[in-house]
C-alpha cells in the first residue's frame, strides 16, 4: 500500500510573523511601498512567498501591521509626560518627549526611513493610515505645548502645531545625522557626541519657544537614563 503523499508547501508555524514585518520593513524602507514585491520581502525573510500569505493578505495589511507595532508604545509614554497633572517644567517635560523619540527609534533607521518616505511619496490609502497613527502623538506633544502657555513658560503667541512638528520632525532627521556625523566632528566617543549634539539643539529649539530666553534650562537627564517618574500631580 503506498504510503500517503505528504503535503506540500510552507507551514504556517516555520516563521513567525514578526520575522516577516521586519523583512517588510527593511524592503518598504529601501523600495517603497509600492515598488515592493511579496518575492523581495520573503527573500529577505528567507522564506518560500507562499508563507507569507499565512499571516497576511497583502503589502497594505503589513504595511498596517507594522505602523500598529511601533506606534502604539510611542503613543503610551507620550501620553504620560502630556497628562495634565505633571507638574514638572515644560523644559523637562519636552526633553522627555525627544529621549522617549530617541528611545524607540534609535535603533530602527528603516521604520524612519519608512514613514518618511511613504509621507513624502502620498501613496493613496497609506497617507491616511500614517495620519491615523501619527495624529494622537501630534496631539499629545501638542498638549504639552499648549499647557507650558498656560503655565507661563512658553511664549503666548508660539504656533503649538508648527512647535510640535519641529520638534519631532527635526528630532528624525537629527537621529539619521548626529550618529554618522558628529563623532567625527566632535572627536568624541559615539554615546557622547550623540547626546552632547542632542542637547545642545533642544537647547536652541528651547530658546526659539520658552517665553523668557535667558532663563537657563534645568539639569537634563541622560538620553539613556530611565524615564523619569511624576511623583505627584497638579489639581
């Protein structure tokens, strides 16, 4: 009796999927979205193409399914240094939305490289699906801004939205520059030139909104430091 024949094809078991977003985000960040193609993604995955279609039905569902695995952590301890309780300086708390930036994303130059490049190309559909997820961080650093000119520490007539996308906008792009670059400027150790140049820039994008300019900013805490507690909260 012969024996039954064995199925054919991958299992859906041999890859997990987030060995497949990373692929996907490394080929998105350097082809595009649309230039990419399922063969490309499973060859830097090292899988059969077929595997893919385990787990997701298209490059559009992987393309959601990575702005929904990086974006929701960034969006929970922004939402924590913006809550209307934290009573610590609007300097402190702006320095702590760039290590929070600088944290998630210090190691991953192919999700900037994504979301840049998806923005800049307007690929229909995904603008809305990069809006989605980049409007409540906007908000939420926003808020920020908004309640430091309430308090009396940022300048009464700053643009809170153009502030905000100069914070974070600017931020990205000094995450692509400031590794390569200034350790050799600076002629100083990696970790040190990095934060050295990081502050010193947060020190000029504070002087351009803090409603009194001279003021010295507080002590900063290291890039690396943990995030800093709020002790206690404002009625």
């Amino acid at each position: 009796m012969p024996s039954p024949a064995r199925p054919r094809g991958p299992k859906p078991n041999r890859m997990d999927p987030d060995q497949i977003l990373d692929a996907a985000q490394e080929v998105f960040a350097r082809d595009g979205l649309r230039a990419a193609s399922l063969r490309a993604i499973a060859k830097q995955a090292g899988c059969d193409p077929a595997l893919i279609y385990y787990h997701f039905d298209s490059k559009e569902a992987m393309f959601t399914a990575l702005l929904a695995r990086r974006f929701p952590p960034i969006l929970q301890d922004l939402e924590r240094v913006a809550a209307p309780g934290d009573p610590r300086s609007t300097a402190l708390r702006l320095w702590e939305v760039v290590r929070i930036y600088h944290r998630h994303l210090k190691d991953d130059p192919a999700i900037r490289s994504l979301i840049r490049g998806e923005i800049v190309r307007g690929a229909e559909g995904l603008s809305d699906l990069i809006e989605a997820r980049i409007r409540p961080i906007v908000m939420a650093i926003r808020s920020i801004l908004d309640q430091g000119i309430a308090r009396g520490e940022l300048r009464a007539d700053l643009h809170t939205l153009l502030g905000t996308f100069f914070l974070a906008r600017m931020h990205l792009e000094i995450l692509d520059l400031l590794p390569t670059v200034l350790p050799r400027l600076m002629g100083l150790p990696h970790d040190q030139a990095v934060e050295t140049g990081l502050q010193v820039w947060f020190d000029l994008y504070w002087r351009g909104v803090a409603r009194d300019p001279l003021a010295p900013l507080p002590p900063l805490p290291g890039l690396a430091a943990d995030p800093i507690p709020i002790k206690e909260t404002r009625p």
